[in-house]
C-alpha cells in the first residue's frame, strides 16, 4: 500500500511558476510509474503528464510540452512537476497517481488527494 500527498499548489500570476510535489508513504514509489492528473471547474480530468518507474520515459499532453517537466527522486521518495509559463487555463485541482502496471490512464490505482493551482490574468 502506497499513500500519496501533493503539495506545492498555489496562486500565481500568468507567466508564472510553480513546482508541485508528491510526496509517498508507506511503499517505495521506485516500483510505480506515476502520473500527474488535473481537473479544471465543468471539465473532464486531464491526463498531463507521466514518467516511469525508473524516469527513463515520459509523457507530456500537448497543451503542456515544453512548459511542464515530471520528475522523480526516489531516494526521496518524491515525484514532482515543475510548471513554467503558467496560463489562466492551467487553473485546476492537480493529483497526483501512481501505477504498478502501466501509465495507459486507467492504469493507475492510487491518488493523492489534490492541490489547487490557480492562475491569474
């Protein structure tokens, strides 16, 4: 069993930067690809970005590439995304999940529990 906690949200003015946090307890997170997720008001959650269990491959959505940059340190037992060149459309409640068996979206078995980034024009 594994426990995930994000942190890092906050609000910030467009063109701005965030580093955001997931922090895991309880298993290492060196066996789990994990994911980052987001959810915007009225809008389907958003696969955004993913990185594997060793770091070596990763995903980004297209709206974010080049801006967003997954990373893992697992000796710290801590997955992050730095979140650079921040737009109003990037507001959202942000999780983080984490996978034992794959990073397709319906993969992921554990959740953190959110943080909100709030973009302003």
């Amino acid at each position: 069993q594994v426990q995930l906690v994000e942190s890092g949200g906050g609000l910030v003015q467009a063109g701005g930067s965030l580093r955001l946090s997931c922090a895991a307890s309880g298993r290492t997170l060196s066996i789990y690809a994990m994911g980052w997720f987001r959810q915007a008001p009225g809008k389907d959650r958003e696969y955004v970005a993913a990185i594997t269990a060793s770091g070596g491959n990763r995903y980004y959505v297209d709206s974010v590439k080049g801006r967003f940059t997954i990373s893992r340190d697992n000796a710290k037992n801590t997955m992050y995304l730095q979140m650079n060149s921040l737009q109003p459309e990037d507001t959202a409640v942000y999780y983080c999940a984490a996978s034992r068996t794959g990073w397709s979206r319906s993969q992921y078995d554990v959740w953190g529990q959110g943080t909100q980034v709030t973009v302003s024009s």
